[in-house]
C-alpha cells in the first residue's frame, strides 16, 4: 500500500536510533531491507532535520497517541507532524520522501 512507508519507515528509523546513538541509519545500504524501509527511514530523518528533535518526537507522540490501534494513512501523519511543528508539512513531507529515492 501506499502508506506501508510510515510503518515499515518509523520501524526502521527508530530502531536505528536505538541501536546508534549518532542518528546514523543503521543497515542503510543493506540489501535485505525493502526499498520502501530505507526510503521512508531517510525520509523521516530528513523531517527530523527540517523541524527539529522536539516537533519531530512530539509529533510521534501525537502521531501514536491518535491512531493507537486503528490503521494509519499518510494524511494522519501529516497531521500529527504539522501540529506539533505549528506549521503545515505536507509539502516538507513530500520533498523529504522525494530525495529519499
């Protein structure tokens, strides 16, 4: 699906945060990872660095708070993100998704 990004992206990126505590994405250039893992992974990253630490986890926070056990589409995670930056990122979203390729 469309949207397979934001789970299978989040999934990845904060797993790599984990695992370093540099931010570097961990198994980037492995070949056993989907294509749509790494891209929404980076995409992600590249949000975070436009908004910053505190928009970016405090829009996660949102994020899962509001759509906890329910499905989730790329609009939901526009909105969660947006609100927590008190700024419109869907056209920041989509650049970072874009150079993500």
């Amino acid at each position: 699906p469309e949207d397979r990004w934001i789970t299978e992206g989040l999934a990845r990126y904060l797993a790599s945060l984990w695992q370093e505590p540099s931010g570097e994405l961990v198994g980037a250039g492995r070949r056993d990872s989907p294509p749509e893992d790494l891209r929404g992974a980076r995409a992600l990253h590249r949000l975070r660095g436009i908004i910053g630490d505190s928009a970016f986890f405090g829009g996660l926070v949102r994020f899962t708070r509001d759509r906890l056990n329910r499905p989730a589409a790329r609009a939901d995670f526009v909105r969660s993100m947006s609100a927590a930056a008190g700024r419109d990122l869907d056209r920041d979203l989509r650049q970072a998704f874009d150079r993500a390729k």
